[in-house]
C-alpha cells in the first residue's frame, strides 16, 4: 500500500503517513481505527502492536522463523 492510499484510509495527509514511518509523530486513535476497519473490511489480519513495534524486531523474528520453517 502506498503511502497516499494509507493516508486516504487514515483521513490524514501523505506527508503525515510519512511523520509516523520515520516515528517523527504518533498516529493517532481515530487513524488507528480507521486502519484497522478497512483491514477487516479487506479480510487482513490486523495488529495493533504494528504501530508500535521496531521494524528491525520484525525483521528478526521472520528471519528466525525462516530457519526453523514457521
């Protein structure tokens, strides 16, 4: 998803969508929420946690499931 359709989504601007990548501003409950429905509605799986977790601890926990095939 780019970052001009998460913004349509969230009811923000692109250049917000960007402050919250670079962890420069917080998303806030309402862009939250609204993420979170159109992830339902599109049949996702959704987790809060997202928002809130490093990207690098994303990245070594899919390289560690890697090798044990999870």
């Amino acid at each position: 998803m780019t970052q001009d359709e998460l913004a349509t989504i969230g009811g923000v601007s692109r250049p917000r969508v960007s402050r919250y990548e670079t962890q420069a501003d917080t998303p806030t409950f309402p862009f939250m929420r609204r993420v979170r429905e159109e992830a339902l509605r599109r049949g996702l799986a959704f987790s809060g946690d997202w928002f809130f977790e490093h990207p690098a601890a994303r990245l070594g926990d899919a390289a560690s499931d890697e090798g044990t095939g999870q």
